[in-house]
C-alpha cells in the first residue's frame, strides 16, 4: 500500500492534478464544492483514473473535512 499527501481545491473551473508541490503533496483541483462529501468521492474518482485502479482500492486515511488529505492506494 502506498500513502500519498494531497491538497484538493475545491471550487475550482475543472477537476485535475496540478501536479506536486515542494513537500510532495499532490496538489488537486475539483469542481465539486466541499459539501455532504461530494470533493471526496470526486477525488476518490479522479485518482481510480490517474492510478489506473478501481475507486474502492482507494481510501481517505487522514483528513476527510479538510483540504490536506492522506489517502492510501
């Protein structure tokens, strides 16, 4: 299993990767707003693709209200 830090934007134009920031936190966009959960599972979705792996080998470890997350694949 692999962790890996993530800083998600929420509100932003599309959902994407920015790209890693200078501690290795991955730095994510996403058009959902950070209501009832909708950021997280747009998160979850968009990284099953970058990672070419299904949505339920990904899980949120750390951080499920805030904006820096641990997931773990």
């Amino acid at each position: 299993m692999k962790k890996i830090n993530i800083r998600v934007l929420p509100r932003s134009s599309k959902n994407e990767i920015v790209g890693e920031m200078a501690d290795r936190t991955l730095k994510v966009k996403l058009t959902a707003p950070p209501v009832d959960g909708e950021a997280n599972k747009k998160l979850i979705e968009l990284l099953a693709k970058h990672f070419g792996v299904s949505k339920s080998k990904i899980k949120i470890v750390r951080g499920l209200t805030s904006k820096n997350k641990v997931i773990e694949i």
